[in-house]
C-alpha cells in the first residue's frame, strides 16, 4: 500500500488506499482536460465565486480539517488551524486579485498599438508534499484555478486523507468535475502524467531528489516546470542583537511544524561576541519544550511525521557525529510510543562533515560561531540551498544590507514572517526554480500572448 495514513503520535495505522488502476488514471485525465475546456471560458467572477467558496469553507471548519492532519503527519493542533486558516487566507487572496494580476499590459512600440495579454495553458500536474498538507494544495490551487488552468495533483503518500479532504472541499464550493483532481498514483504513474500530450506544466514541491527526476522528465517533454524544493537556511545573530527576543524567534524558527520546514531556520551563524548567551539561552529554551500528543494544545513537542523520517533523522546525526560534531544536546529518539525525536543541538560543524551541506528536516539545530560579519555572509552563502535565512540585529539599515549579500530567494530582518500571501515564496540554487504566491506565483503557468495592430507597409 503506497498510501498510508498512520498516526505518528501512536504508529497505529488509521487507513489505506490503493493506487489507481491506469484506466482509472486515463480516465481522470480525460476528465481534467474536458473540465479545462469549460473552465477556461468561465469569467474571473464565476471563478472566484468557486474559490472564494472554496476560502471560507476552510475558514468555517478549520477544526474538522486540522484534526485530520494532526492525526496524519502529526502536526500540533494550533499550528494545524493556523495553516487551515492561512490556506483559507490564500484562495481569498487569489479569488480577490487575479483579475487585476493577469490584466492586459500596454506596451510602447515606436508605432502602432501593442498590449501583452495572458492566458491559461491547460492541465497542470502537482506533485505536493505531505509537511503542508493544505497550505501546499491551496497555493497551487489559488493562483491557478483563478488563471484558469485546472489542475491533477499527486499528494504525499502519508497524508491521502487530507489529499481526498481537499479534493471533496473543491467539489463542496461548486468546483466542475476536472477543474480540480487528486490522484492516488505510482511514481512510475508520474511519469505517465508527465509525459500526456493534455498535460501542459509541472509544479513540484518536495525533495531535491524529486525534484531532478521531475524536472529532467518535464523538461523531455519541454513543459515548464516550478520546482520548490529543500533549504538549510541561515539565521544570522549579529553582535547588536536583541538576545532575548532574538530567541523565541530561534526556537520557533527550528522548531515551527516539528523542525519540518523548508524555510525553517537551520543553520544557526552567531557572531562570537554573543555567540556564548546565545547558546546557553537557546539550548534552556529547547530543554522547556514538552513532547506529547499533538492533539493537546499544552504539547510545545509534537512527533515526526513518520517513523521512516525519525530513523533518517537520527543516522544524520549519527553521521555529523562521527564526522566530528559535537553534541550539545538531544540526538536520540524520545522514549514513549510514536516518531518522536529530542530536540538536537550540533556544534563544531567542520566543512568535510556531511551536517555541513545536508539539510536536516527535523529538530536538529546546526550551530557555528564566526568572527564578524563578513563570515557570517560567507558562511552563510557556502550552501547548496538557497531558499531563505533571517538576520537578527537592533540596526534595521545593517540587517537589510546583509539580506542583500546572502544568495537566497527570501530574507528577513529581525523576523521568520513568511505566511502572507502577498509575499512570493521561493529560492534559487538547489532550492529550486519559479515562484508561489503573491503576483509573481500566478504568472508560473500562463501564457504571455503578445498582441499588436497598426497599419505598416510590408518590406520590400
């Protein structure tokens, strides 16, 4: 059974569900592709009518729908509502500005009249991971069911519940039959859609790993692919900072989602005039943090999502151990049923280590204390990823003037605030290609249609 709902809190398997026949997956494709053709002439207005239904549908059960991911992938029940709510929050977003975004652009050809004018390409497919399990779905479907694309979307293996959760809340708020389509298939599967002719993009959120193998098949068949994929992202704690309120943000930052984050906080890059109360601090507040069932709103300590995760987690590091590091504290798992995994702090990180260029999803902290400055950006800049990072000081003008020397696709100063809609999310190196959300996440996947008139004589 390749989808699995289990309990990460227990290890008790909730339910299973067989992959799809490839009839049944022809048939879903021939469904979305007959959908895309009436969706496509709905106006903005009947589409965000759907969407906007969609948002507060999500809004008015945000409990139905957050106990069922804590049960999933184990996420804590308040972070669990405020990633329903923040979903809800995203397909408003789009159902309200789409319109304007994709409007037609004028252009100033030195004669005659031009404009530039957008339209949607068809079928998307959607490969989604299981760490987000509605804020991931609601950021492809927002943007580009309001562009007029339609989408079939492969969801985690160990969150089909939520998959089909989201799938019924599509149909519930009037979505046609094919607009939006989850799909329980095979990697092998995968590379079928891919390859359909009917399907015209590919959008991946996952794994490095993954993301090769998607975007190498895209790419045959030269379809436009975005790809959101790891991050060890840095959190820069200059010698001017505010140590103690510097700190919540460390732990949340790590932390948030069980460590489970893309964007979270992995790299802990201190200046070593604070790197000492900085440590001290920080390892106290971990060692406050209580495991226990994620249903409990008391628990600050849920589990990982699965226990093939724990076991990853814990050979890294093992690994960064024998490669040199030194354990602070943590890095065993904790003693009570379920994937449950100590907070984890690593220090004396050499370059050779493989903890020095591995992203650990989880809650394992990576600590390093550099001179000055100038370090901490080059620290900070040695990685293969580059989707986020933070800078921490009481001197906004210096903080921003980091952000800009470090290679990421987001930073910021003095906080880890990216749940809005309005700010586009994304990285570059190993992190990946395009981005979600805000204006620029609607432009992924349509066309850009240049259209001119004006009377000229042919050449001669």
């Amino acid at each position: 059974m390749a989808y699995q709902s289990v309990n990460p809190n227990t290890g008790k398997v909730l339910q299973s569900f067989e992959h799809l026949s490839n009839s049944q997956l022809e048939k879903s494709l021939a469904a979305a592709e007959h959908g895309f053709q009436g969706w496509k002439r709905k106006s903005y207005a009947e589409r965000a009518a759907i969407v906007n239904k969609a948002a507060a549908l999500l809004h008015a059960h945000v409990d139905d729908f957050a106990k069922l991911e804590t049960l999933e992938m184990g996420k804590r029940i308040d972070e669990a509502r405020g990633e329903v709510k923040f979903s809800g929050d995203i397909m408003a977003y789009y159902a309200k500005h789409a319109e304007a975004f994709l409007a037609p652009t004028k252009l100033h050809p030195q004669a005659g009249e031009a404009h530039m004018e957008s339209s949607p390409i068809g079928v998307l497919f959607c490969v989604e991971p299981w760490n987000f399990p509605y804020y991931q779905l609601a950021r492809v479907a927002g943007p580009q069911l309001m562009a007029g694309n339609v989408l079939v979307v492969k969801h985690a293996g160990c969150v089909p519940q939520c998959a089909i959760a989201f799938e019924k809340l599509m149909l519930d708020a009037g979505a046609p039959v094919g607009a939006y389509t989850n799909l329980l298939i095979s990697h092998e599967q995968c590379d079928r859609v891919i390859d359909d002719p009917r399907v015209k993009g590919v959008a991946l959120t996952g794994s490095v790993a993954a993301g090769r193998v998607v975007a190498a098949r895209a790419g045959q068949n030269l379809k436009k692919s975005s790809m959101e994929l790891g991050g060890s992202d840095a959190f820069i704690v200059l010698d001017d900072a505010d140590i103690d309120k510097t700190i919540p943000w460390a732990v949340w930052g790590r932390m948030y989602n069980g460590g489970q984050t893309c964007c979270a906080a992995k790299r802990f890059i201190v200046l070593d005039a604070v790197a000492d109360t900085f440590l001290a601090k920080f390892k106290t507040a971990l060692e406050a943090l209580k495991p226990g069932d994620p249903m409990d709103e008391k628990t600050t300590h849920g589990p990982l999502s699965t226990e093939a995760a724990l076991v990853q987690l814990l050979a890294q590091v093992d690994a960064a151990v024998k490669g040199g590091a030194k354990l602070l504290m943590g890095g065993k798992r904790i003693a009570r049923p379920g994937s449950f995994m100590q907070a984890t702090i690593l220090t004396d990180i050499a370059p050779g280590n493989p903890a020095f260029r591995d992203e650990f999803f989880g809650p394992v902290v990576s600590f390093y204390r550099v001179k000055d400055e100038a370090a901490a950006i080059a620290l900070a800049n040695d990685s293969d990823f580059g989707l986020g990072g933070s800078v921490w000081t009481k001197d906004e003008a210096r903080g921003k003037r980091v952000a800009s020397q470090v290679d990421t696709g987001m930073m910021f100063v003095n906080n880890i605030h990216w749940a809005d809609a309005e700010l586009p999310f994304g990285g570059i190196k190993n992190s990946g290609y395009g981005r979600e959300l805000g204006n620029m996440g609607i432009q992924e996947f349509v066309n850009k249609k240049l259209v001119r008139t004006g009377h000229f004589p042919a050449p001669a």
